[in-house]
C-alpha cells in the first residue's frame, strides 16, 4: 500500500476508533426532508463525521471526499505537516509562508475576532491545551496556568502580510486553531465546487455543520439539546443556506460533579457560561456562520444585536 494512503489507512481507523462514540452525539441536525435522488456518502474527517449527499454517481462523490482529507491535512493544527501546523511551530521565531486560500480563512478569523469583540479568538490553543481539549487528556488547570495560557491569545500579536501571504505569532508557545471555523469555510469551497461542476442541488453534512443548496425549500430540524439523537422541538425552512449550530453538550469531559465544556470564554480562559444551549446561525455563508454560532454562544444577547446590524440576513435560532 503506497505510505499515504496506508496513513491516511491507519488514521481513519483510529479516528473511527475514538470517535464512533461521539458520532450520534455529533449530529446535531437532521434532515426530515430531501432529494430521494441523491447518492450518499458518510465518512470520517475533520474529527468528526462527514455526509455529502449529492444527484450524481457514486464515483464522482469521492472527488470532494478527498477535497475534505486534503483540507483536513491543510488546516488541522494536530497534524504535524499541515500549515497550520508550520505556524504555530514557528511562533515567536519566523513568520510562515501559506496558500492563498489559508491565508484567506486566517485573515477571515482575525477579522471575525476584531467584529465579535474577542468572543470569537483563533489563538485559544495554549488555553485548550491547559483543558486537554487538543488530545483528550481532559484536566482542570490552575487560576494560575490560565493566567499565563492567557498572556498567549492577544489578537494583536498575530501578523498578517498581505503580499508574502504570511503569518507569524510573535510569542513563543501561541498556536492558532481553525475548529471553530474551518468546517464551514470547507462547506463554502465545496458549494463552490459543485456549482463549477453544474451540480445543482445537495446537502453537506460536517459535524453538525450543515449546508444545502437547489432550488427547493429544504426542511431542516435543529437537535434538542441534551435531547435523545434526532429529537427536535424546531424545524427551520431553508433554501441555499448554511445551518450551523454550537452547543456545549457534544463535547465536555467531567470532574468533581462539574462539567467543563469545549468553548472557551477567551476573557476568563474557562469553558463559557451557558446563556443558551445551543445557538444556530442560518445563512448563506457558512464560514460566518460557523464562527457566528461559536461567538454568540459565548456571548449571548449583546452580540446577536450587533451582528443582526452588520449581517441583516442572518438568522439566529437559540434553544
Ligand atoms: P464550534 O463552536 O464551531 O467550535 C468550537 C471549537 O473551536 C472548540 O472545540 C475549539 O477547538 C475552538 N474554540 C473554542 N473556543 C473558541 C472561541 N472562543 N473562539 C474560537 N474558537 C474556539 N477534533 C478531534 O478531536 N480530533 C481531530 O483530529 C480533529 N481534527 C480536526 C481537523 C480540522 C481541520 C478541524 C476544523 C477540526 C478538527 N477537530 C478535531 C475538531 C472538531 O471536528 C470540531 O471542530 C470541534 O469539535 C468543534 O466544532 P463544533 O462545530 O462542535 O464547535
Ligand atoms: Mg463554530
């Protein structure tokens, strides 16, 4: 077997390993209602499970798969050569050179950070890492740690330059995490890719990040949390849009009776109070929504004011 192919082999048996555990808890959206034409694809990526269901030959569906492992070996900060990667092992000695399209997503996420007024912040890996959230090693860090974690995730010690399409941390120890984000830039691209390839309808399924496209209205029911897999209470109407949700019950560990949940409240480091329990951004940009969603579960109220006014076709459902 040819060595990447054999990796990629071994990875998604470990991947399916840890992970089949949390795939019902995953989906946090299901379709009541969709093409009965579309052929079907479920597979692992991006750490979690991935379904594109498209009008076209089975054959042709393996194309964006690997279109989803290539991005994740692009932009997973836990794969040793990605780009992401690169960056944050030279932070605080050498600015990274990148490709357009992850210079692109960082400059998105830094802008996003500026516009949620820090609840959205790409620098919160030290802080992560000090929660186990990176590996799975789940512990609770002392007031101090965090303090110092902290001193690491200022907006404005990542530079961008435009030309070079370059990125550098000024500090050693800072690194950049795109899961708050990325899911949804790769659903953009891969919408792109299916109107350059005249596909005209489909649904994408990333995580819970869900994308659909085509003429008709689609129905898309939105998971009740701490509900049973599949149950709902809303179902939402929605014609080319992306319906991206965060939640604070698919991915938390517990310690002492406590739960600790994996959105970081980026002013005090601890996993962010629940104002919801979960929020759901429907728009025609998923990139936005998928960082909307994280921001306004950490902020609430205040900050669904003022991207209603920066965004007027937004919709923001909260449960
Ligand atoms: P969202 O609310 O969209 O994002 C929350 C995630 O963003 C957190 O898990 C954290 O990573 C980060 N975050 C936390 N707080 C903030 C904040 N305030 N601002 C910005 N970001 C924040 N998971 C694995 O366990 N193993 C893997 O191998 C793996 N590979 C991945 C590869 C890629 C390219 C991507 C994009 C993600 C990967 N993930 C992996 C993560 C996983 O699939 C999800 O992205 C993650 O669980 C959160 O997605 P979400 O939609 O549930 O939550
Ligand atoms: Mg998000």
């Amino acid at each position: 077997m040819h060595q990447s192919t054999m990796n990629r082999h071994i990875q998604n048996k470990w991947q399916k390993m840890f992970f089949l555990p949390f795939i019902f808890l995953l989906f946090m959206l299901s379709f009541i209602s969709c093409k009965k034409t579309n052929n079907s694809v479920s597979f692992i990526a991006l750490g979690t499970s991935c379904k594109i269901s498209l009008p076209v030959y089975d054959s042709k569906l393996q194309k964006y798969v690997n279109f989803i492992y290539d991005e994740d070996d692009r932009l997973s900060y836990r794969k040793e050569n990605s780009e992401i990667a690169f960056i944050n092992k030279n932070a605080g000695k050498a600015e990274t050179v990148v490709s357009e399209n992850t210079y692109n997503l960082i400059k998105r996420a830094v802008n996003l950070c500026y516009e949620t007024d820090g609840a959205f912040n790409p620098l919160l890996l030290p802080v992560i890492r000090e929660w186990g959230f990176d590996n799975g090693e789940y512990r609770v860090p002392t007031d101090g740690e965090i303090e110092e974690a902290l001193k690491l995730t200022h907006i404005e010690d990542l530079v961008l330059n435009d030309e070079k399409k370059s990125v550098f941390l000024k500090k050693e120890g800072m690194g950049l995490d795109l899961g708050g984000i990325a899911k949804g830039y790769v659903s953009d691209e891969l919408y792109r890719m299916f109107i350059e390839d005249g596909i005209k309808s489909g649904t994408l399924n990333l995580g819970g990040n869900v994308f659909v496209f085509g003429d008709k209205d689609y129905k898309v029911a939105i998971q009740k949390p701490y509900g049973q897999r599949g149950e709902y209470d809303i179902v939402e109407t929605v014609k080319n849009q992306a319906v991206i949700t965060s939640g604070a019950y698919e991915r938390y560990f517990e310690k002492d009776g406590k739960t600790y949940h994996h959105i970081i409240d980026p002013s005090t480091g601890f996993p962010s109070k629940i104002i919801y329990n979960s929020v759901t951004i429907i728009s025609n940009d998923s990139t936005l929504s998928d960082a909307l969603s994280t921001a306004i579960f950490i902020k609430g109220d205040e900050l669904i004011s003022k991207e209603k006014l920066l965004h007027s076709d937004i919709k923001v459902v909260t449960q």
